[in-house]
C-alpha cells in the first residue's frame, strides 16, 4: 500500500510539473488608488546616481528633467521668455511653499542664486556664463549672463532652492556633484522631504527616509505617504527581496540576466523601456605608463567588442548597438549612431590580436555590472586580454576612485558607473571628457576644450548645435576615449501592486507612483491567491 502512495503521489507531482506555466496581463492601473493613503509605503532601490535622482524628490528648481526633446519642463516657474543672448525672464508659480510653510517667490530665487554663485558646481560652464538673477516684481526674475549659453534651461534643472534655515547649517560649495540636502529637515519644495538620511554624490547613507510634503503645490501628489530608499544592496539580496518576498522591496533596477526570476515570481512585475542613459566606460590615460595611452590600443580595445553578440548573450536582447559613447537613444545622438551603427572594424582579426596580446587591465565596477564585464572578458579573452577586478556594491566607491585619480594616480585602467541623462542634453556624456568637470580621466585635449566652449554658447534648437555634436562624437570616436558599450534599456522589477512608470532621463518620478488597495503597506488581510499569478513582462515606449 505504501508503495501505490509513493508511485501515486511520485505520478501526479510529474504531471504537475507538465503543467504549462501560465501568465496573465498585469491590471494594476485599473484599481490604482488616486489619492494619498495613511501607512502608504514603498522601499525602493537606488544604486545609480542617488544623490542626483533624490534631488527631484526634496527640492524645487524653475524647470526639471522631462522626456520631451528639450529635456525639460516648467517646474516652480510656469513661463519665461529670452530677452536677447545674456538676458532670460522667469515668472514663478505663486503657490509653491516651502516644506517648512515659507513663501517661495522672487526674494527666495535671487537669495538662492547668490548663494550658488558663491559656491557653484563645476560640471558643466554656468559658473562662467551666470553673472546675477535679480528681482522685477514678486513673482518675477531675470537672468543676467556674461555670455551666451545654450545650455541656461538645461542647467537651471540642477539648481535647487532652499529655504534660510538651510543657508544656516549648509552651504554651496564648488563641486564635482550637484549640491544636495546634506542633513534631514524641512529645507526644500519639493514632493517629498528628507526625513532620515543623507545624500550629496561623494557620501550617503545606507538607508534614506522620505515622507510627503503636505504644503506641495501640484494637487493629491505624492500618493505615497513615505518612501525608503536603499543605495547599497548586493545583487543576491535585491533580486531575493524583490522576488521571494513581499514588504522588503517595491522598485528596483535589476541586472539584465535577473529578468526570469522577477517574470517568475509571486510578488515581482517586469518593466522595461528605452533609455538616454548608457553604461560609461572610462580609460584611465592619467596612470603613469599606461598602455592605454597609445590610441592604437584604445581603438583596438573598442573594436574587439561584438555588440551583438553582448546584446544577444549578455544584455538580454535589453539594448541596442551604439556607434558613440551617447546612447543612441536620446534625440542629439540618434541620426548620426543610425548612419555609424555599422561601420567596419579599423583592424582585422590578426592586427586586433597583435595589438591586445598580453594585455592586462584593473577593472573598477559594481557588482551589478559582473554579468556584463563576464561577457566582456570572454570577447577580449580571444584577443589575449586579462580583466582584474575590483568590485563593490557602493557606487560612491567607484565615483571616488574618479574623482581623486589626478591627485593619487590610481592603477585601474577601465572605470563603470551608469550614466543617466541628467540635463537633458549631451553634455550628459562629454563632460567626462572635459577635464575641468573632474569626471574626466583623459589628457588635456586643447581641440577638445575649445570645440566644447563652442557648444555651451549654441542654441539646443539650432543647426549649428547638432553640427556641432556631431563633429564631437565623430571625434570621440577617432580618439577612443571611451570603452563604447551597447545602449541599454532600463529594467526595472516592481511590486505586483505598484504602479510606476520611469523616465528616461536621471529623474525618478515617485511623486507620481500609485499603489493597488492589495499592497503590503495598507493591506489589512492575506494576500488572495490571484494577486500571486505570474505577469507578462510590461514593455513601455517613450512617447
């Protein structure tokens, strides 16, 4: 008898196992809940860029980050017109408050730019266009320039507002990164506030607390009461929290190779759509006798990369080819990648293992980045290049190890950090080619400088700004600057009960996330076994 039970129970696990697995279309738009709910909470990973995307979620800036071609939008000013070439008029929104109920108007702007140029961030050329901003009414500014600069709307996105209780702990100083709140309190006009935690590029907290701003000006936003967000996670723990369980993780960028496991699983949803972002790959030419040096090398180096093959194998098919260290995605890059996208190698086969041979290389990345680097080693490996790796899960590891390579001199050769579109245009990837930003690991390029001095003055609607593109990206590539890696999509794993959809741009929109009545966070009962049924992977266009 026991022998029919185990052949019987041994014969119907078999069958259940042929069982198809069956999916269904996610249908949690249609039961979102519009409004605000008491308890509401989403924890969310961010291991790109934190300091950057927590901007947009605490502080307010005359226009922000947008999808659109320009690349941004009206934010706490809701109009504003060019005089001339140095002279730009903003009118504000007369219903924006502090988090700390202080008015925002005229006074507010002109104090906070007085306090930027005191100490502005030198990423990019404000610091020398920007003369003053004065006041012409209440509710009204104008922007004085010493020079023209096409890239004013572009960088206005970075300079954040805050309130005098701010000023009197922290200030701007001259920096690599954007300023941010240094401390938790009640500093900007923003949608959401700092509540615990710290953020300002070159250190952050492990843990950062959000919670609504109740004086925010747009109507019923955020929808989320409080938002938890983590900067350092090892792959293995946020596929497992995200995946295997339920109240750990709500959103998170996951590794192309992770994409079964969230498709998979009980609690987790897939969301997927194109990008302006790339993976920036840097040669480090300042490491004294470096090989890299030789642009032999670096164009070798470029050309032993099979694309397709990385997209096919080790991107998952959640890429595409890029000629440039653009993405091939954004609006400035993508007409001239169509034209390069398949251009010949410069070396054949022979010359290619000739030049590389007996190569080794010190590889700085986070551990998100391995399955990628695994499918680049296996390329270059057929050339006779080695990879060493130094792996953290902390991206501030990785920015220092930048930042400070002029004065230490480090021993890497090839640097990762995911390079979102953060203003918009297509500084977003030349200025690491500009040693003046301190992002730049390059020699000084004195064809490099004055073309980019060129392009801060152009007009971004101009025909001369994308000729002028144009001839900087064919020059990028002569010289090889970069590692050009293929232009990836974002994939993000979600809460089968969220409803979040990303930008393009380095902008993380969690003013506009919604959640179902079945989330963890306001769910009072078991979860019904039909929120448990697999979903179809969701696939986004940019509009």
């Amino acid at each position: 008898m026991f022998r029919i039970f185990i052949l019987f129970y041994l014969t119907s696990n078999f069958l259940f196992a042929l069982e198809p697995i069956s999916y269904k279309h996610d249908d949690s738009k249609s039961i979102a809940i519009n409004h605000r709910v008491k308890n509401s909470h989403l924890k969310v990973y961010m291991p790109t860029l934190p300091y950057f995307n927590i901007l947009s979620l605490i502080n307010g800036t005359l226009v922000r980050l947008s999808d659109s071609n320009k690349g941004w939008e009206y934010y706490l000013a809701y109009k504003h017109k060019k005089i001339d070439d140095l002279t730009y008029d903003f009118w504000l929104r007369n219903n924006v408050k502090y988090q700390d109920g202080s008015k925002f108007d005229a006074d507010s702007v002109v104090e906070n730019f007085k306090h930027f140029i005191e100490g502005p961030f030198l990423y990019s050329n404000i610091h020398n266009a920007l003369n003053y901003v004065e006041k012409i009414d209440d509710y009204k500014i104008r922007i004085h320039l010493n020079e023209p600069y096409g890239m004013l709307l572009n960088d206005l996105c970075v300079i954040n507002f805050y309130t005098k209780a701010y000023y009197k702990k922290y200030n701007w100083r001259p920096s690599y990164t954007a300023q941010n709140t240094k401390g938790a309190g009640l500093y900007g006009a923003g949608p959401y506030i700092l509540e615990e935690g710290y953020a300002t590029g070159l250190e952050q907290s492990e843990k950062i607390v959000l919670r609504a701003n109740p004086y925010y000006f747009e109507k019923d936003k955020p929808y989320i009461e409080k938002i938890t967000i983590y900067t350092q996670l090892t792959n293995e723990e946020v596929i497992n929290k995200i995946s295997k369980k339920e109240g750990e993780l709500d959103i998170a960028y996951i590794p192309f190779n992770k994409k079964t496991e969230i498709v998979n699983s009980k609690y987790a949803k897939l969301l997927i759509l194109p990008s302006n972002g790339n993976l920036l790959v840097h040669f480090n030419l300042l490491k004294k006798d470096s090989k890299l040096k030789d642009v032999k090398v670096r164009r070798a180096l470029n050309d032993a990369i099979d694309q397709e093959r990385l997209i096919k194998f080790i991107f998952k098919n959640e890429a595409k080819k890029a000629a440039f260290l653009l993405s091939s995605n954004a609006y400035y890059s993508k007409e001239i990648s169509k034209k390069y996208i398949n251009r010949k190698s410069r070396f054949s086969q022979k010359e290619l293992k000739t030049i590389l041979n007996g190569l080794v290389l010190n590889v700085v990345t986070q551990d998100r980045f391995m399955f990628m680097w695994k499918g680049i080693e296996y390329q270059l490996s057929k050339y006779g290049v080695r990879l060493k790796y130094y792996v953290t899960n902390d991206e501030k590891v990785v920015l220092n190890r930048l930042f400070e390579n002029k004065h230490k001199k480090y021993d890497w050769d090839l640097l990762i950090w995911g390079d979102e579109d953060w203003n918009g245009h297509p500084w977003t990837g030349f200025f690491t080619l500009y040693p003046d930003s301190g992002w730049s690991s390059i020699l000084k390029d004195k064809y490099l400088d004055k073309e980019f001095h060129k392009l801060f003055k152009l007009d971004v609607s101009s025909k001369a700004f994308q000729k002028e593109v144009d001839k900087l990206l064919l020059y990028s590539y002569d010289k090889a600057y970069t590692l050009v890696l293929p232009s990836v999509n974002t994939v993000i794993a979600l809460n089968k009960e969220v409803i979040y959809k990303p930008s393009k741009m380095a902008l993380f929109p969690l003013w506009n996330a919604k959640i179902t009545p079945y989330h963890w966070s306001i769910r009072k009962e078991k979860l019904p076994k039909e929120r448990l049924k697999y979903l179809y992977p969701i696939r986004l266009k940019n509009d």
